[in-house]
C-alpha cells in the first residue's frame, strides 16, 4: 500500500525551465491536493480537485497549472520556473469529502514526503 | 480572511513533561481543526480532528480541545518523548470548499 508517491523528491531548475512534479496515489481518493511550504509561513494552498476532469484554484496558484485525467495521478506543472517558487511542494488526497462539521475520516489528509524544489 | 498562528514557534522540554501547544485562528466560524505531525524531510501525518461542535477529541497521549468563542485550540502531550520531537501544525476548515488553512507550526524538542 503505497498511498500517496511524489516524484521527484529533490529537483533544481533554472530560471525559465518548465517541469513537472508527479503525485500519484493508490487509494481510490477521490480528492487530491497541492500544497507549498516555506519557511515560517506553514502550507498554502495551490490547486486542489474533488475528481477527475474536475480541478480549482487554491491560495497561491499563480505559475502553476494542474490536470486530473486519472483519479490517480494529480501532476503539478510549472510552465515558467521563477526563484519565488523555491519551496518544499506537497501532495495530498482524502476519500470523498465527508459532511463538513463531522468527523468523518473523509475529512483526514493523506501526504506523500514532499518534493524540494530549487529554482537558480 | 482566516489566520491561524502557533505560538511558539519553538518548544525545548526534558523528557517526561507534560506540555501543550497552542494554535489560534481569527475567523471563529469553522467547521473543523485539525491537529497534524510532521517529522523532518517527511510529510505530514493526521493526529487529531475536532469538528466545530465539539470540545476535544483524545488519542493516547494527546488531547486537543477547541473553543471556537475565543478562537482557540491547544494540543496537549502527555508524559512526553523523545519520540514525540517534530512539528506539530493545526489547520482549519472555514467554508464549503474543504480548503485547510495551516498555521506554520510549533517545533518541538523532548530531550532525553
């Protein structure tokens, strides 16, 4: 059971360079999720989806794009790598979203380990 | 616009202590927080969730309570261990769309 799997975990990119950093996961999640996370400023939301063919705008999500074809794979591209998008990335999923306000286990996110992104 | 801040932002104790760590959001009108861990160059794992309605939830040695008057949640850590040193980041849902807004955490040293 591997749950959710980011690749790859340590990546230096130019300024300019595109890429893409890949989540994947195995459990029929239907939500998934990418966060940032800098230094003293805790995860900011990037783009989220609640199923394929379906994704959003979170907090942050100027410079990157994101598709949902699978339920399982949620990659996050960056079209124009910039220095500002230096960071630790974090993919995340969780079962259908259970009823706001309960305690359903629908509402606990699975991470994978984080990519570490350098941008020169 | 909801805020959510943990203070401190670095906690040193000896082993065996009892502590608690503090986390307040400013937009009172949430439906859950959510306590989680995170252990270095690793991702974040789910410790506890309280919905709005309730007052704590326990798991083992943690206790996390929630007042949403006064916009306030605290992790309490039992007889603590060096296995317990991380950091501990709380997170709150405040509207439809399940986004979770994170505060950037407190680290935490239990020294043997």
């Amino acid at each position: 059971n591997a749950g959710v799997t980011q690749t790859p975990k340590f990546q230096v990119l130019k300024t300019g360079q595109s890429m893409t950093l890949q989540c994947a996961q195995d459990m029929n999640h239907e939500y998934m999720s990418w966060y940032r996370q800098d230094p003293g400023m805790g995860l900011r939301l990037i783009h989220y989806s609640v199923g394929a063919g379906i994704t959003d705008q979170g907090e942050v999500p100027n410079g990157y794009n994101v598709s949902r074809s699978t339920t399982e794979d949620f990659p996050l591209r960056l079209l124009s790598a910039a220095p500002s998008q230096t960071s630790v990335y974090f993919c995340a999923s969780s079962p259908r979203q259970g009823a706001l306000g309960t305690n359903s286990g629908a509402n606990v996110l699975t991470f994978g380990a984080g990519s570490r992104l350098t941008v020169l | 616009k909801q805020e959510v801040t943990q203070i401190p932002a670095a906690l040193s104790v000896p082993e065996g202590e009892n502590l608690v760590l503090n986390c307040s959001f400013t937009d009172s009108a949430i439906y859950n927080l959510q306590w989680f861990r995170q252990d270095p160059g690793k991702g974040l794992t789910s410790l506890l969730l309280i919905q709005s309605s309730q007052r704590e939830q326990t798991s083992g040695r943690l206790n996390a309570s929630l007042d949403k008057s006064s916009g306030r949640s605290t992790l309490y850590i039992a007889a603590s261990q060096p296995g317990d040193s991380a950091t501990y980041l709380c997170a709150v849902i405040t509207d439809s769309s399940y986004k979770l807004i994170f505060g950037s955490g407190t680290r935490l040293l239990v020294r043997p």
